[in-house]
C-alpha cells in the first residue's frame, strides 16, 4: 500500500462508479483515506465498492432511501 498519507481522512466521491471519478476513489483509497462512493447506477457504485475493498478502511454507506 502506499503510504498512508490520507489516514484518518474520509472522502465523499460523487460520480464514483465509473470513470474519473472511480479512478480518483481508487487513488484517494491507497493512499489510505476512508472512500464514500455517490452515483446514479447503483450496480457500478457496487462494483467499484467490491474493488476497492482492502484498498482503504470502510466507510458507511447510506441507505437507498428514496431510490427507485
């Protein structure tokens, strides 16, 4: 792992299922921050999650109230 330099720190990534916005989740989370992931397509968001397990230390995740 890289070095720990964002640990303690927690991210809010809106966009975080795919793209630039998975990407910069992905580093943020190496370098040790705690990731929340925000999006529109549940199923990436979900994906992106189970890559970056192990990367970084859990986050909570909301629940889906309102989703349709």
């Amino acid at each position: 792992m890289a070095e720990a330099y964002l640990s303690g720190k927690h991210a809010v990534v809106t966009g975080g299922g795919r793209g630039i916005g998975a990407a910069i989740a992905a580093e943020l989370a190496e370098l040790g921050a705690r990731v929340s992931l925000f999006g529109r397509n549940t199923d990436q968001l979900e994906a992106q999650v189970t890559c970056l397990q192990g990367r970084a230390p859990p986050a909570r995740s909301p629940g889906r109230e309102g989703a349709s």
